[in-house]
C-alpha cells in the first residue's frame, strides 16, 4: 500500500513538472512571437533593480515607480502567457 502511495505521489510530481516544463516553453515561444513585449519585460526588470539600487527618491516618486512597474511586468508575463494557452 506504502508503494503504490509513493508511486501515485511521485507520478503526480512528475506530471506537474512535464506541464510547468511544457507551459515555460509555450511561454518562451511566445515571447519570441512578441519580441517588443519580451524587450519590455528586460527593460522593466532593469528599470526596477536600478531605481531599488538608486540612493535618492526621484522626488518621492521612486516607491510608485517601482510598484507600478511591478504591476506592469505582472500584466505582460499574464498576457504572454495567455497567447500561450490560446495558442496551444
């Protein structure tokens, strides 16, 4: 009983692994697919570390930015990953 348990675990694992394998690699063509949303995705994750390394406030303007940037990149992974799905 202990055996077939482990096995129905691990064979669980392993499908969830294959379809986050499969799903990044849908993701990934998609990006290719959609360069400029791919190019804004690097530009958002540059522009986020620098102002989180920055040592002033940009007028008080820095917290905003970065949280609104954060939301932006949030919203462009989301839309690539539905082409992703609608794509299939």
């Amino acid at each position: 009983m202990k055996r077939i348990a482990v096995a129905f675990v691990l064979s669980a694992m392993l499908s969830t692994a294959m379809g986050s394998i499969a799903a990044a690699q849908t993701v990934r063509t998609e990006a290719a697919n959609h360069p400029r949303i791919a190019a804004a995705v690097r530009e958002l994750e540059e522009a986020i570390r620098y102002m989180e390394a920055a040592p002033h406030d940009f007028g008080g303007h820095k917290a905003a930015a970065i949280r609104d940037s954060r939301t932006a990149l949030v919203e462009l992974r989301a839309a690539l990953a539905y082409r992703a799905r609608v794509d299939r």
